[in-house]
C-alpha cells in the first residue's frame, strides 16, 4: 500500500473546508436574509412615525391613523399603478407611449400616497412642544 504525501491530504481537507464554508454562507444569505416585507399601511405608519423623537412619532402615528382609511386608498392606489407599469413595459409590442403615461400615472399615484403622509405630519407638528420639535434629526439628505 502505497503512502500518500501528507501535504496533499492538508490540501484536499482545506479545500473541503473552503467549500463546505462557502455552501453554508450561500445558504445563510439566500434563506436567513429577509426580504422587505410588503409595504402596508401598518407598516408605513410604523415606519414613519419611528423616524420621529418618540413623542413627535407618537403625535405623528395619531394623524396618520385619523387617515388610515386615505392611506389605504392612496397606497392601493400607488400598488395598482406600478402593477399597470410593469404589465405594459411587458407587453409585446413594446409601445414606448403607453409606457410613459403607464410611468406618468404611477408618479401621480406615489405623490398622492406622500402627499397624505406629509399632509398629516404637517398636522402633527403645531400640537408638537417646541423642545421636541428641536429634536428632530437634521439628517444631511
């Protein structure tokens, strides 16, 4: 019987091992990495109302719950517009026409949607103390 190197059994455990670390970090991105959830009224709110000192987020999820039936709309609004877009981008002929107004239409539905949202912040902000107001973050973007 003849005696392999044992450089050679290190080579070939090592590369196991490469690809045995490989497969399992593909696996760990691809089924543990979550995808953004689908946006939701629920969500919105949350979203913006915890972008907000707690106690303007707080004055803030209160106007965009007194909208909450606007929101809806508006979103539902926004969702069935882009679905509108990518049917006709998908559509053969390709008419360049009908994907621009398809594009125009989604633009009108999304600044509806953030016009809502803005609408009640704008709402929020005079019930809102001075001092946290000031606390607002001044995010450079």
């Amino acid at each position: 019987m003849k005696r392999r190197a044992p450089g050679v059994l290190y080579a070939v455990l090592a590369v196991s091992i490469a690809l045995n670390l490989a497969a399992a970090g593909y696996l760990g991105v691809t089924r543990f990495h979550s995808r953004t959830p689908p946006r939701t009224v629920e969500t919105t709110i949350g979203f913006i109302s915890s972008r907000y000192p707690p106690s303007v987020g707080a004055v803030i999820r209160e106007k965009l719950e007194a909208r909450r039936d606007e929101l809806t709309q508006a979103l539902q609004e926004m969702k069935e517009a882009r679905r509108a877009t990518r049917d006709t981008m998908s559509q053969a002929p390709l008419d360049r026409a009908q994907i621009d107004a398809a594009f125009a239409n989604a633009r009108v539905k999304a600044a509806n949607f953030q016009k809502v949202i803005h609408e009640a912040i704008t709402e929020a902000l005079p019930g809102v103390p001075e001092a946290d107001r000031a606390k607002i973050d001044r995010d450079p973007d």
